[in-house]
C-alpha cells in the first residue's frame, strides 16, 4: 500500500490542534478499545470452553511469539517505515478477531481457536507496537512529542475505562461472538483513520543502502546505537527496573493485599480506579502544559517518590487511606512514564525509532510479567509487606539511574 510520503515542516501549531496528530490518536483510542474488549472476549470464550489451566494458557500464548519477534519488528519497522505496517497490522487483527467471532457464531469452536487467535495478535504485536510507538515523530514536531505522551495515556486511560464495561455488555448481549466482534470492528475503525494521516520524509540515509544490509546487520545496529547513546542506555535501563518492580505489585500483589484486608472485589477495583485517576491526572498534565522542564530530573524523583508511595501502600490499613496512596501512586508512576516516554521520542534518531521502540516494549512486555509469578510465590513465603518493599526497592533503582547517569538527569524536552 503505497504511503502519502509528504515533506512536512515541523507543525507550528500544538499537537492537539494538528488534525494528523488527531487522526493518529483517534486510532490509536480506537484500537487500544478494541484490545480491551478482545482480552475480556478471549478470556471469557476461554473460560467457558476449557478449565482454568487451559484458559490460563490460551491468555499466555500471545505473549512468547510478542517477546521472540518484538525486536524484529523493530527492524522492519525502521526498514518499511511506521504507517504502512501499521495499516497492514491492525488489518489482521481486525480479520483475526471478526473471523473467530464468524466461527464462534456458526460453529463454536473450541480451545483451539481461540489459542490460534493468540497467537495471531502475539506475532502482529510484534510489528503493530513498535509502529504504533514510531508514528508520531514522523507527523509532528519533536515540541509536540511529549503533549502526544500526555494525549497518548489519556486515550489508554479512557480505553482501560470503557473496554471492560463495553466488553462485557457484548457478552451479555450475544455471548463472546459478540465480543469478538465488536472487538474487530473498534479495530477496523483505526484503519482508516491511519490511512488519512500524513507522514514526514525522513533525512537521507547516509549509511549502505537498504538493499545492502540485512535484517541482523541493521538489529545489530540499532542495539549498538542504544548502547552507545548516553541518554537511550541508562533510559532503558531505568525503564527496566521501574516495570519489575511496578508489574508485581499491582498485578498480583494488589489482589492479595485486598483478600487480606477483606477488601473484596470491590475494594480493589476502588485501589485500582484510584491508580488510574492518578495516572489520568499525569497525562493530563502533559497535555495541557507540553513541556516539563528539566525533564530527566523531574522524571527521576517522580520514581524515587512513587517506590516510597509503592512500598507504603502495603503498610495502609483502611480502604480510603489505600485509595489515596493509589491515586499518589498513579499520579508519579504516570508522571514519570511519560516523561520516559517522551525522552525516549525525543532523543531517539528517528531512523532507530522503530528499534528503539521495540526494545522498551520488549522490556515492558516480556520480561516485567515473568515477575508476577514471582511476586505471588514470594508472598506466599514472606508475607505482602515485604514483598511490596523489595518490589519498592527495585523501582527506587531506575529512580537512581535517572539521577545518578548525568546525561540523563540533565536531559531536556524540546521547546
């Protein structure tokens, strides 16, 4: 699909006013949608169709194809360019999940399907995640990039807040077909939209050309760049620490301390919607002003003062009190996630931003949920207490790395 490759100057005006920049977001609201009501779809349909082992294992299969093929992605991604395979990879995922709501509906297949459903949106994953994080550096200016991180968590912060309600009135009304097909169709609707949006040439390439180099060599390349650059290596760095000790947590960890609190179901749904008006608050935040300065700084004490809230939250007797901290929580978790986010964007090449982007996610999607396992065995042996304060432990290290590595500490965003 050929792309309307346009050489576009750095927008004057702010990103929120860019309609390129909103045609983007409105797909990727839209599709973020979309994946929440497929989780809940497939994790329904899985329930119903085997025994919670086997439904445990259905939810799992998208994850080992993501994390062998993310880097991958990266490549093609830098190498094909972000909007085409964007377009192509939200094609799929949008025929996958309406061809398994077509069999649900005339036949009701069982595990089977839904498994080989997994493992098409892990392998699409792949290269939908990296291109998705690539796009906007190359419709708006790198001054608007971290308004976009503010405008990017606002719409997963909606998604997060309707997909389930939305997914479950699909089941309600006609089983998990319905789900599933609703899920294909919020998808489809970022199609489109993707296919309007404008993208900007990159510089010329002064390296061999690209039908010189292969795959590995330009893989190869790109880690040695994130290696060699003295912002991208501590910040990834960071970013590590910070989802391994953050996943955890609030994954596992919360639902524990709840049933030991006898909180309930509810309780830890009111923890939870706490996390996520903090969160909410922080990007907003970056929407509204689209600049913090001293970036790296504020980033750095923003996670050295959420792994005390992480920590203290274990600690807190009383539902409110456990809101509150949440919302704290939420608020410099978010904060600091986007400002990560943004330097990331920012100081990234954008001929590596495809690489770049799959190594962050890779750390954050492959290696930080192998912790929750961890997480709930390690309560098990020493208790909630302990576990959140290692956990707190662990984040407060990326904080450190931020303001230890001077480079880092000192980064700036774009004016």
């Amino acid at each position: 699909m050929p792309a309307p490759v346009v050489p576009r100057p750095a927008p004057g005006r702010p990103a929120h006013r860019d309609p390129d920049v909103l045609r983007w977001l409105g797909a990727y609201a839209s599709s973020a949608l979309g994946d929440n009501v497929y989780y809940l779809a497939l994790s329904w349909a899985a329930v119903q169709a085997g025994t919670p082992t086997q439904a445990g294992l259905v939810m799992s299969v998208s994850a080992v194809p993501r994390a062998l093929l993310m880097l991958g992605g990266g490549v093609v991604v830098d190498r094909l360019g972000p909007r085409r395979l964007v377009i192509g990879s939200g094609t799929v995922r949008c025929a996958a999940a309406l061809g398994v709501a077509a069999l649900l509906f005339l036949a009701g297949p069982g595990l089977w399907a839904l498994a080989l459903l997994a493992f098409v949106f892990g392998c699409v994953d792949a290269v939908f995640m990296p291109a998705m994080g690539a796009l906007p550096a190359r419709i708006t200016g790198r001054d608007q990039l971290a308004r976009v991180q503010g405008m990017r968590g606002l719409a997963l912060r909606l998604a997060s807040v309707v997909g389930a309600p939305l997914g479950g009135l699909g089941v309600a009304l006609g089983g998990a077909a319905a789900a599933f097909g609703l899920a294909g169709l919020l998808i489809a609707v970022s199609v489109p939209l993707l296919m309007t949006v404008r993208v900007r040439d990159l510089p010329p390439d002064d390296s061999a050309d690209l039908a010189d180099r292969t795959p590995w060599r330009d893989l190869r390349d790109g880690l040695r760049y994130i290696r060699g650059h003295r912002v991208l290596a501590p910040l990834m760095v960071a970013i590590a620490l910070g989802d391994l000790g953050f996943v955890g947590p609030l994954n596992v960890g919360l639902t524990l301390l709840a049933e030991e609190r006898g909180w309930g179901a509810s309780g830890m749904g009111w923890v939870l919607a706490g996390f996520g008006a903090g969160a909410g608050l922080a990007s907003l935040l970056l929407t509204v002003r689209g600049r913090v300065p001293h970036a790296g700084r504020v980033a750095g004490v923003a996670v050295l003062a959420g792994c005390v809230a992480i920590g203290a939250l274990a600690f807190v007797p009383r539902l409110a009190a456990a809101v509150a901290v949440a919302l704290l929580v939420g608020l410099l978790a978010g904060l600091s996630g986007a400002l990560c986010g943004a330097l990331l964007q920012t100081q990234s090449d954008p001929t590596y931003l495809g690489r770049v982007t799959s190594v962050a996610s890779l750390v954050s999607l492959g290696l930080a949920p192998l912790t929750m396992p961890l997480s709930a065995a390690a309560v098990g042996a020493w208790g909630i207490g302990p576990v959140f304060v290692v956990s707190a432990a662990v984040c407060g290290l990326g904080g450190a790395v931020v303001l230890c590595v001077r480079d880092l500490r000192r980064a700036e965003l774009p004016r």
